[in-house]
C-alpha cells in the first residue's frame, strides 16, 4: 500500500515560470519529508527537507510547504530552469522506524525554454 | 569526494545464476540500504543497516540477501536471481542521526534476469 502518493505523473512548466510538485501521504506517524531530484542513469539526489514541526522550508529556489492536517506537502521552485527538468521523487521517513525513506511514484517535470 | 560506489553499473544475467552487486560509501556512515526503482512503483527498499553487522529486511527482501561486515561495504546477494528481479537497484548511506534524514544514492545498478 503506497504510503506516499504523487499523483501527477509530469508536468510541463515554462522556463521563469513557477513548479509545483504536490505529494500526499497517508501515514501520520512521519516525522520527515525529503524531496529528491533523479536525472536519467544517475542515483536520487537529495534536495530539501522538512521536519513534521515546521510548515515551511527554504532553500534557495527551493521551497517546500508541509501542511499536516491535509497530510500534504508541495515543492515550489521559482523561478524554473531548463536544468530543472529531472524526476522528483518525494519522500517521508519517521525516526522510530530504521530511516527507512518511503518514495513515491516521482513526477517528471520538463522546463520548456 | 564523498560518494557511494556500486559495481556493476549494468549486467545481464540468466535465471539462477547466483550474483552479488557491490556497494561502498566513503563517508563513514552508518546506515546503508538498498532500493529497487521499477516503472510505476517508485523506489521500494529491499534491506538496510544500521550498523556493522546489524541488518534487517525493507518493503520487498524476497529472494534478496545482505550483509554488513565492514561499516564501507553492503553487498547485495542474489542466491538465484528470477527474471522478476530485473529492476534498477540502488545503494544507499547516512548517518545514523542525520538530522534532516537525508539518504546519499549510489549511480545504480540495471540488472536484466533472463
């Protein structure tokens, strides 16, 4: 049962333009959400985090909203860049449960110049 | 340069030829795991370790075994590898009270079963 849903398989976003990746999870016991960025025949790599007792988390262009009550989180990336265009895999872990990372499906998202 | 390392990149095999994919972190961590990545499934862990000697099984650990002798190295062992174990496996390594939980990934390794 996947505990950590991306529901948007790609997205199409214009070069200056705002991303907005969205991710949903179903397990209130995570305590951590990462956001990781995969280009193609290279591993995951990490690119922000947030802890569960803070709703907001900036770096950068990189910004990800946690909102607990909806159990939803969204990476915002403003403004997009060509090298943007990557899969983001979101992900939530909770400290009592080995670090194990829980991923979801990914989101593809090209930057279009 | 801190990196996590895993031999090899690409292998084609045949069903019940044992194999072993190799896995090494230079960073002193303790914790190390590996994942499969399959289309539409996302990243799913088959086993990791907290520590040297210490292992336990992930999400999918059917017909995968490790090991943790040295705290560098997490061998991923397949005793008799089926073609539904063809898949994008990766490695991965943090510490063990990595605040942000954060996971570095090794390049990955494409196993095709035929």
């Amino acid at each position: 049962d996947q505990q950590v849903k991306q529901n948007s398989p790609s997205l199409s976003v214009q070069e200056g333009r705002i991303s907005i990746l969205n991710c949903d999870y179903t397990n209130s016991m995570f305590d951590y959400f990462l956001w990781y960025k995969k280009y193609p025949a290279e591993g995951p790599t990490f690119l922000i985090s947030i802890s569960s007792i803070k709703d907001k988390n900036e770096d950068g262009r990189f910004t990800v909203f946690l909102n607990k009550s909806a159990k939803h989180l969204s990476l915002h990336i403003v403004p997009s860049q060509p090298g943007d265009s990557a899969v983001y895999f979101c992900a939530a872990s909770t400290t009592n449960s080995g670090y194990a990372l829980n991923f979801g499906k990914g989101t593809s998202l090209l930057v279009t110049p | 340069e801190a990196q996590v390392t895993q031999n090899p990149r690409y292998l084609i095999t045949v069903t019940g030829k044992k194999l072993t994919v190799t896995c090494s972190q230079n960073m002193n961590h303790e914790y190390m795991s590996w994942y499969r990545q399959d289309p539409g499934l996302g990243l799913r862990q088959i086993y990791y370790s907290m520590n040297v000697e210490v292992t336990d099984k992930g999400d999918v650990p059917e017909g995968y075994k490790v090991s943790r002798k040295e705290k560098r190295n997490f061998p991923l062992i397949l005793e008799s590898p089926s073609p539904n174990q063809t898949s994008l496996y990766f490695c991965a390594s943090s510490f063990q009270t990595s605040g942000s939980h954060e996971q570095f990934f090794g390049p990955g390794t494409r196993l095709t079963v035929l």
